[in-house]
C-alpha cells in the first residue's frame, strides 16, 4: 500500500501543478488581453481628451472674440444714448422756441386786431417776422 500511495502522490502533484499551470496560463492571457484593451482605451481617451483641448481653446479664442464685439457694441450704445440725448435737448429747445414764436405770433395778431379799427383785405395780409437766430452753443435753436 505504501507503494500505491507513493506513486498516487505524485501523479496528484502532477495534476496539481499543471491544473495551476493551465489557470496561470489563462490569466496570463486575460491579463495580456486587458492590457491590450487598456492601451486602446487609454488611446481612445488621450484622443478626446486632445479634441477636448482644441476644442476648448476654440471657444475661448471665440469669447475673447464676442467679447471685443460685445464691448465694442457697448460703446456704440452709449454714444447713440449720449447723441439721442442731445438731440433730445434740442429737439425741446426747437419746441420751445416754436411755441414762444406761435405765442408771440398770436399776441401780436391779437394787437393787430385790437388797434385796427376796420379790418381791410390788405390789412389781413401782413406778414409777421418770426425770424430766430440760431447760436452755435450746441443748445439748438435760441430765440432772441
């Protein structure tokens, strides 16, 4: 019996070791293959990471850009505000000129009509100045 276990045993580490020989074999394999499939991702990833890049430094060299513009239509904003302002300012003293005119022109017709005593067809026919002078202060027109 010594014997029969003897030669059992062996044959038993035999089968041992090439049983782990077959699993280390697999995982030498799977290990190669998952390396194989981690450079290929890492590849994958290292390209978009370089699109990413580019693409990000895409779009800032195109903010810097609508930043120029946005910037630039700011100003141009605030000077048409600043022109319509002023035209605003004379538009109101060409007003106030206009009326003080037409109430000047009423008072005087007014006059006219009181101090003549019959009213003829070449009376009526007077002309009124209403002429204005306009100053170069940048206010409009002034009346004098």
């Amino acid at each position: 019996m010594d014997e029969k276990a003897t030669f059992v045993e062996p044959q038993a580490r035999i089968q041992t070791l090439e049983t782990l020989l077959s699993q280390s074999r697999a995982r030498e394999e799977a290990l190669t293959t998952q390396a194989f499939k981690d450079r290929e991702q890492i590849a994958l990833l290292q390209t978009r990471n370089t699109e990413s890049s580019n693409a990000a430094a895409e779009a800032q060299r195109k903010l810097a850009i609508i930043r120029v513009e946005l910037e630039s239509r700011r100003t141009e904003v605030e000077r048409l505000g600043a022109a319509n302002a002023d035209l605003h300012r004379e538009l109101e003293s060409v007003a106030d000129a206009a009326t003080g005119a037409v109430e000047r022109a009423k008072a005087q017709r007014h006059l006219r009509e009181q101090d003549a005593p019959a009213s003829t067809p070449e009376a009526s026919a007077q002309v009124v100045d209403l002429s204005e002078e306009r100053r170069t202060s940048g206010a409009g027109w002034q009346t004098t």
